[in-house]
C-alpha cells in the first residue's frame, strides 16, 4: 500500500499522507498557517459543532434529494463519531488563519467525507462516491457552516466554564458560612472604616460571580443562532429552497437546543456581536475574580508584618534567599489568568470591527482568543 495519496484541487495536485483522513486543502492549509502552533484538534467543542453543523446539513439535504440515503447514513455516522470526540488528530490546522476560516471548514469536510467512504466500504480519497464539497458541504459555504460550528462550539464551551465556575461559588459561600462569626475590619481607601465579618467578604466575593454567571449565561444564548441556508453572502445562492428552515429543525433536533435561524441571513453573516458581548462578559467575569484574588493577597500579606487576615494554603516556597516566605502564587497565577482575559477581549472588539461589506474574514482569530 502507498504511503501517500494524490489529490487536487484548483490549484493542484499533491501528496496526502494515506493514514490521513483530511485531504489536500487540509494539507496546504498546515502548511500555510503555522502561525500561533495552537491546533483545532486542542478544541473538541469545536470538532463537535462541525458534527453537529454538517450532521443537520446533510439530513436537509437527503429531505431535498440531494444526495443518496447511502450518503446520508455514512455521513451521519461519521459526524456522529466526531461528536463523541473520536479523531481529534485529524484536525491539525493552526486556529489562526487566512480564508475566514475555509481552512476548518474543508477540513471538516474532509475528514467526515473519508471516514464515510470508509464506512462504504470505498477508499479515501474516491471523492466520486462521497465528496467534501458536492455532498459533506452541499448547499453551504464556509460562511455560513463555519461560524455555526463555532457558535455551538463556544456554547458547549461555555457549559463547561460554568459548571467550574459554580464550584468556585459553591467554595466561596462555604467559607462565608464557615467565617460568619470571624470579626474583620472593614476598609474604604484601604483605610480602617467600620467592623464586620469575615463570612460577610466572603459571601461578597460569592455574590459578585453569581451576578456575573447570569449575566454570561444569558449572552451565551446568542450562540444558539445560526445562518445556515445563507451559504456566501446571505443571499442563499446554491441551496435549494426550504433548506434552512430543514437544516435548522435538524439542529434542533439533534442537539435538543432552542437553536433558532437568522432573521436577515446579509445582516447574519459579517455579524460577530455575538462573540463580541460573550468576550465582554468573561472580561467582567475576569474583573471580579481578579478583585476576588487582589483582596485575598491583601488580607493575607504579612503574615507577621502585614494584615496578616486570612492564611491562604502553603503551596510551594516562595524565595531562594529568604528561608520560610511563602507567597500566595494561586492568586497571582489568577491574576495573570484574567489579563490575558481582558488582552483578548480587546482582539475580539477589534477583530469584530474589521468586518467589511458581506463578511468578516477575521473570525478565525475571534475564536481563538474567546477559546483561549
């Protein structure tokens, strides 16, 4: 058996690893972008969004006569296998890239288009019987199938940020309870104010990120919209109608999400004000954890020379030259944490500002930093 393939696109031909399940526009994309080294393949939110997105897709499809029912059924079971995070290394495509994101999205389509010819029983790369473009992408375009994947990819995401983010709430109001009769100085202008608890800052800090997981939670609804049917530029151009209203009931349907179609699929398709207001939320999110971990180290400075309030857990020495000093390095790292944060909040606004016309071409870079 050979060790490569060849395949072609519009530009040429080339050699694809034969143990690949991507294909030719995969591999130039590896080979053009190697630019952050941060790979799809790390984002398995991401991989599942593209099943999800082209599973629904191909079901609106088979309704329409467009393809087979034997490429349906392969094509199901090979979005299937991406949703239960099988295949992860066939997506080594670097998250920031030209192309508005062709790269992912052909990528996508490759691999599900030869994990279903395998599940034929035809070869990779025998296109002719199950193609990444004329049936995995049937009646899409990156434009529409890619930021779909990725609004469901940033939603599951987002549930898993949540459920740790609950658990930080949970240990907070713990200690609130636990400090409830601890008497504290309060102090305004870091200056001694007016007595009170220290179960009272502590359910503070609770409080403050039980207002801001409301908050982020309710604009992570906005992921639930998507533009499929609008295909390049909104105005559905090489899909058949009544697909959207199909691909979107699919999605519906499988994921059991109140996934909803774009109004103006135009307006839809260069908008990202949905990844701009999920950015801002987690920069507030950051802002108040970030106060959480500033008044921790205040309240435990000292010990012995300091405030000297609260004693955070020895975690590891904290000098080479001073025997004994430990400093409180899980708030630091937090701190640092939610910089980054709020540096790539500020990618986000200015990426989103780059929109010109029918399209935003930068969103590869959006999604890096909110996944990030």
């Amino acid at each position: 058996m050979s060790e490569f393939r060849k395949e072609s696109d519009l530009i040429g031909e080339k050699n694809v690893p034969q143990s690949a399940l991507y294909g030719v526009q995969t591999l130039r994309g590896i080979e053009n972008f190697k630019i952050s080294g941060v790979l799809l393949s790390q984002y398995p939110t991401i991989i599942k969004g593209f099943g999800i997105t082209k599973m629904g897709a191909i079901m609106a499809n088979r309704q329409l006569g467009l393809v087979t029912e034997e490429q349906e059924k392969a094509v199901i079971k090979a979005c299937q296998e991406l949703i239960d995070g099988k295949h992860l290394d066939q997506f080594p495509v670097d998250m920031v890239q030209g192309g508005a994101g062709t790269t992912m999205n052909m990528n996508a389509n490759e691999v599900i288009a030869n994990r279903a010819l395998e599940l034929m029983g035809k070869e990779r790369g025998q296109y002719e019987f199950c193609s990444p473009n004329d049936v995995v992408n049937c009646a899409q375009s990156t434009n529409d199938a890619y930021p779909t994947a990725m609004r469901l990819g940033v939603y599951f995401k987002h549930q898993e940020v949540t459920k740790a983010l609950d658990a930080l709430i949970v240990s907070l109001d713990k200690k609130a309870k636990e400090f409830e009769k601890i008497i504290k100085m309060g102090r305004t202008q870091l200056q001694d104010a007016v007595p009170m608890t220290l179960g009272q800052t502590f359910k503070a800090f609770a409080s403050s990120l039980k207002n801001e997981k409301r908050q982020i939670d309710a604009v992570a609804n906005d992921f639930l919209g998507n533009n499929m049917g609008a295909t390049a530029i909104g105005t559905g151009i090489c899909s058949e109608p009544g697909y959207a209203k199909l691909c979107n009931e699919a999605l519906r349907k499988n994921t059991g999400l109140n996934i909803t179609l774009a109004e103006d699929w135009v307006e839809a398709t260069s908008d990202t004000s949905g990844f701009v207001s999920y950015s801002a939320a987690m920069k507030r999110l950051c802002i108040r954890v970030n106060k959480i971990c500033n008044d921790l180290r205040l309240m435990s400075s000292g010990p012995r020379c300091g405030l000297g309030e609260v004693n955070l857990p020895a975690m590891q020495p904290g000098s080479s030259i001073m025997p004994g000093k430990v400093n409180p390095v899980i708030p630091e790292v937090m701190n640092q944490v939610c910089f980054k944060v709020m540096g790539n909040d500020l990618t986000v606004a200015l990426a989103s500002d780059a929109a010109q016309l029918e399209l935003n071409v930068m969103e590869p870079v959006i999604v890096h930093a909110i996944f990030e």
